[in-house]
C-alpha cells in the first residue's frame, strides 16, 4: 500500500513525537511510506530518516495528515482514499481563529475520513461541523500509540526507583509544563503536603521536568525536595529519569493522550490523572489513579486574552490530589503493584504498530462507499 504521510516530526512535542511513531507504525505493518513533514526536529529514528531518502510521486492509496484541527490540509495529491487524524483537549474549538474557520471548513470537506483520538475530540469536531454545515467526513475514533519498545522496565541494574518506607517517594511532572498541563496545583499540593505533614512527608520529593520557561528554577525555594530540571534530554536520560521517579502527576486541563503518562506506565511506575479527555481512553484503576473530582470551567485564549464560555476544560481540585498523592506515599507497595500491571498491560494496547493497524481497520469499515480499493488496504498493508 502507498501512503503519502504528512505530519511534524519532532522528539519534543506531542505531536512532533505522535509524527514520528506513526511514521513507524506505518512501516511495521508492511505500508510503503512516503513522507512529507510539515517540520522537522533532530534527532529522529534511522528508520523514519530513511523516508526522507524516498522520492514522493503519486499515485498513493492513501493520504494520512496528523495535524491540530485547524491543519488539517488537503492538496491535490493523487491519492483515493483521504484521511485526517487529530486530536484536541476543549469541548467545542471556539478557540480556533477566526480567521481559520474557513480554511479549517473546506479542509474537513476535502477529507474522506476524520480520526479522533477520543470522545472529546469527536464530540468538539462534530459540533463544529454541525454549526457550519459541513458536507461531513466519515468520522471514527482511535487513539495514538507510543513506542512502548522506547520505554521498557529496568533492569536491576537500571533500577532507581525505591519503594520501601525510608526511601524517597519521588513524584514527577514531564512535558511542556504550560498552564495546560496545571502544574502549579501540583506544585501547590506537594507544598501544602510538606506543610500538613512536615515530618511524615520529609522524604517526598516532586521534580518538574520541562522546556517550558513558564517554570522559573527559584520554585525549588517553595517547600524542600522540590526540583526543576529545564533541559531538553534525549531519550536514554529521559529513560534514567522515570527509572528513578514512583509516580508521575498529570492533573491536566485535557490531553489528547499524555505520552509521558504512558511512558512512565510502561517502564513501571504508576500515575495519578485527570479523569477527563484522552485520559480516559486508556487510563485503568488497575494501574493508575483517576482523579474524579474536578470542575468543567471556561477557557481563554492566552494570547488575546478572551473566555470562551463554551469551551471547557476541567479544573482539577488540589485538596483530591493532595489525598491521593499523600495516599500513594503511605501505600507504597499498592502503588508498585500497579506500575507493575501497567509495563504488562500497555505496551500492548498501546503500541504505534497495533494503533496504526487498529486506524487502518477503522478507515476500511467507515468508507465501503470507496469500494475495492477501501476493501484492500489492509490486505495491502499486510502484504507490505
């Protein structure tokens, strides 16, 4: 099967990441690719650097852009069956432009199927194209992977992180630490922890890992074992770094998936996370902490600084997540359980390979309008 793919490939975003796992995705299931990114960070894998050697010329089976709604850019490529795959964290896209409503209408119009990660996303999308009479694509829902090869449990060796009642209970926070991701009522609750329980709670430690510059290092003043680590790591250090952290903290606004979350799952630690948004797509209480108790309130835009009163996002309550980290710190081994159910458990429902296969599937079932040629893509793709 020919595929012209089109996305960002970048280490240090989430979708610059999601780009370049797709990108491997499509190759393990036997696809021929052919890549047109939209940018492109170093370092990425051989394997997706190797595409770039190829010459793209038409006609192609199938076009795959991964890009935020707004980008979601159909040309004149020669392709029959033409698919956009996306994600977003609000409940309507009232904070798309308006200057972008249009392009982003006749964008959703030029595409044969719209793929969602989640519940969210589909629902925003389809008030959208409700509200502005959109000629609709076939719409279906299937959420991103991660390279779970990328991120396995430690060795013995490797082995950092300690569970036992003397030692230190580190949470962490990883990505690009902006307001979305909330991390000052994580912040504000490992400080309010340290100053409820000052003894207990010595041996906590919260370490904020990020290249967002909202973070400033002098927070490492607030309450004692608080770290900022403002560093752009490669994978092996980021690797140390969950090998060496109990659980990771992501008490968002919304997220298309959380690949961090994922991450540190897959190597064996355990997470506590807004129950809301792409969370809820593969979050499990066999592994992780849902946190439930959060308000759906109004976004505004940062740069121009408007609410949008139907754009909501969930405001996560301090006071649950102080119970909950403060659980997890006295319910040590429960908590290494779960980590250990989540490094057997995700990397094989949450793999790139299988969710580009389980795409595949999807965008075959939804268009039987495109006839033979829909019929076979995934025989194409097994074929390779």
């Amino acid at each position: 099967m020919r595929v012209l793919y089109r996305s960002s490939l970048n280490p240090f975003t989430g979708y610059g990441t999601d780009g370049i796992g797709m990108a491997q995705g499509l190759v393990e299931n036997g696809v021929d690719v052919m890549l047109q990114p939209f940018t492109l960070t170093a370092p990425i894998p051989q394997v997706v650097a190797n595409l770039l050697t190829k010459t793209v010329e038409p006609p192609f089976d199938l076009y795959l852009i991964h890009h935020d709604p707004p980008h979601l850019e159909v040309t004149n490529v020669g392709a029959d069956i033409k698919v956009g795959w996306t994600m977003w964290e609000y409940t309507t896209m009232d904070l798309v432009r308006e200057e972008q409503v249009d392009e982003m209408c006749r964008h959703l119009e030029s595409l044969d199927a719209l793929v969602s990660y989640e519940d969210l996303c589909y629902n925003a999308m389809e008030l959208f194209m409700d509200e502005n009479g959109i000629n609709k694509p076939k719409h279906v829902i299937c959420q991103g992977g991660y390279r779970s090869e990328d991120w396995p449990e430690p060795s013995p060796a490797e082995d950092m992180r300690k569970w036992g009642p003397d030692d230190p209970f580190r949470f962490c926070m990883v990505g690009q630490l902006g307001p979305r991701k909330n991390p000052f009522v994580a912040i504000n609750a490992f400080c309010n922890l340290h100053k409820k329980y000052p003894k207990e709670f010595a041996g906590a430690e919260l370490h904020l890992k990020t290249n967002h510059a909202g973070l400033h290092p002098n927070l490492e003043s607030w309450a004692p074992g608080l770290f900022v680590h403002y560093a752009f790591w490669p994978p092996d250090l980021l690797r140390k770094f969950y090998y060496s952290m109990n659980v990771l903290l992501a008490p968002s606004w919304g997220e298309g998936k959380n690949m961090p979350a994922l991450e540190m799952l897959s190597t064996g630690g355990t997470v506590i996370a807004t129950n809301w948004a792409g969370h809820k797509s593969w979050m499990d209480t066999a592994y992780a902490y849902p946190l439930n108790d959060f308000e759906l309130v109004p976004t505004q835009d940062l740069k121009t600084l408007q609410w949008f009163e139907r754009c909501l996002h969930a405001d996560q309550s301090q006071q649950e997540l102080e119970e909950v980290m403060m659980y997890t710190f006295r319910n040590r081994e429960e908590a290494r359980e779960k980590g250990q159910q989540a490094s057997a458990i995700l990397p094989m429902s949450q793999s790139w390979d299988h969710q580009v296969r389980l795409m595949l599937e999807k965008v075959t079932a939804a268009l039987p309008e495109k006839g033979r040629r829909a019929q076979l893509l995934l025989e194409l793709a097994g074929r390779g």
